[in-house]
C-alpha cells in the first residue's frame, strides 16, 4: 500500500529549495545561455578556385564567403570582419567581408602585392605584407586600408624577406618572420619602439608563428627535429623555452589559435593540405576539421 505521508514545508527543504530554483529558471524569459561551437576562416580549393569560407570545428555549418573567380586566401577575422589577400585583379589586393558574407570591399589598391593581413584584436588595423620595395615587408594600414606606413624601416637588409606577423593580444606588438640574420627566424616588433628583438632566431629554420590569446605562447612551424620533417613548436615569449607539439613524419603547419587555447592547423596528406586542431594537453592527439573534398588551408579562428 502506497505511503499517505504528505511532504510538509521544512521537511525537505533541500529537495524544495532545488525544485524553486529550477522552476525559476525555467520561467526566465532568458532561458539557458548556450555556447556557440568554436568557428574558424579559411581558405578553401573547390572545382578549381580558391575562396574563403567559415565553418564549426566539426567542418560542419559551412558557408562560402567569397565568389569569385580570382585567388582568395589567407583570411583574419575580428570584430565581425574577415580580411584577406584576392589575385582577381592580377596582383595581390586586400578585401573585407562581413563574417557572415555579404559585399566584398577592396581595401588596397596599388601595384605592389598586399598579402597575407591580419587584423589586429580591436579589429582596427591590418598587419600585411608589401612587397613595394621589391621583396615582401611588414607593413600596417588602418582597417579600412587608409593611412598604410612601413614598421620595419631599416630592420635586416635590403633583401631580407618578411612574413606571416600575429599580433599579441595585447595590440601593442606583432610576431613575424625574417631572414634579417640570414635564416628565417622570429621576431619581436613593439610598434612605436625601434627595432625588432630576436623570439627564435637560431640555426633552425622558423616559420608561421601564431600568438596565443594569453599572450604567453607563439606557436610556429620548425624542420628542428630533423629527418625531413616539419612539426609545430611553441616559443615561451618570456624565457624563449621551445617545446615541441607535434612528432610527425610529415609536414605541420600554419598553426593558429582558438580562443579556448586549442591550436588549429594544416597537415598535409599525400600532398593535400587538410585542416585539423590538437589541444596543448594531447599533442599528438589531433581532430581532422573536414568541410569536404579538396584542399583547405590557412585557418584563422572567428573571436
């Protein structure tokens, strides 16, 4: 026979106490908070043209952002706006388009090549490439392109090649690459304080770096283990301790950082480039981001 004792406020006042705080939220307009899967930018080869396109982490919710029949690639997002280097005018160009896609807007319009832009964290500069003066250099424009200034005046010789800047995410310093020492290396530029520092500049050879978005790490891609292999390492920017991430007997490269501290990158399978991410905690342990057949490459988180 089923029990007839009734439950009496101050009984249960835990069960009672948990019972009013779900019904309260449930009765929130609000509702649950739900978090947006990480999302990244990137370019994509499909039916012979290269175009950007954003997806989920899982390569699903994919959306093309760029149509056209030119060359689209290496993509920056912040602040809702992905910037990125086009070849539909016969030389590299940079455009704009909302992270959602829209109109494109053409951001720089000269003879040289603007290539491979990243937009600062506020989202209201690009860091780029120019190759005005004959070889790529590290050069900074405003946003919009507006106000374009050289930042390594007199940094290197006249012949040594610049590459591939990340900012931190603090704004006031970019990480790029240069050949200034005869290898290509990475170096420190603090805008507005003279002449870059020395980050890896070694008898190795490095390439690609990424600041981490707590500013303590700059990932980068090395050949420093030997045996024909390149692998992806990350740089203390305090102490200059280097720690390898991967072991492959391939290649690893351009790695970038989601805001969760994940590291996205390409590897390249029998000479496709396939995207995949890897946590700091499992190196070796990497996710294959899969959008689809071809060739996608150059991934930059959406923040």
């Amino acid at each position: 026979m089923a029990s007839s004792r009734r439950l009496t406020p101050g009984r249960w006042p835990g069960v009672l106490s948990l019972a009013l705080v779900f019904v309260l939220a449930c009765s929130t307009s609000e509702g649950p908070k739900v978090t947006a899967p990480p999302a990244i930018v990137f370019d994509w080869l499909r039916d012979g043209n290269r175009d950007i396109y954003r997806a989920t982490l899982d390569g699903k919710d994919t959306v093309r952002l760029t149509s056209n029949p030119g060359d689209d690639q290496y993509p920056s997002e912040r602040a809702g706006t992905v910037v990125f280097t086009s070849y539909r005018d016969g030389n590299g160009e940079l455009y704009a388009v909302a992270a959602t896609g829209g109109v494109e807007r053409r951001l720089t319009t000269t003879a040289a090549n603007e290539t491979q832009p990243a937009l600062s964290p506020d989202g209201r500069h690009i860091a780029y490439l120019s190759d005005e003066s004959g070889v790529p250099k590290l050069w900074m424009s405003a946003a919009d392109g507006t106000n374009p200034e050289p930042l390594t005046a007199g940094f290197g010789f006249a012949g040594s090649i610049e590459a591939s800047p990340s900012w931190a995410p603090s704004g006031d310093r970019l990480v790029f690459v240069s050949t200034a020492n005869g290898l290509a290396g990475l170096f420190i530029l603090t805008l507005g304080a003279g002449v870059p520092s020395p980050l890896v500049a070694d008898s190795s050879t490095a390439v690609e770096p990424s600041w981490s978005p707590d500013g303590t790490l700059v990932a980068f891609a090395s050949t420093r283990a030997g045996g024909g292999a390149t692998n992806l390492y990350t740089v203390d920017v305090a102490t200059h301790a280097i720690a390898q991430v991967t072991h492959g007997a391939g290649t690893d490269g351009q790695p970038t950082w989601l805001p969760d501290g994940r590291l996205v990158y390409t590897a390249w399978d029998n000479g496709t480039p396939q995207l995949r991410w890897l946590d700091l905690g499992a190196p070796d342990s990497s996710v294959l981001i899969d959008p689809g057949p071809g060739g996608a490459q150059h991934g930059s988180a959406v923040f």
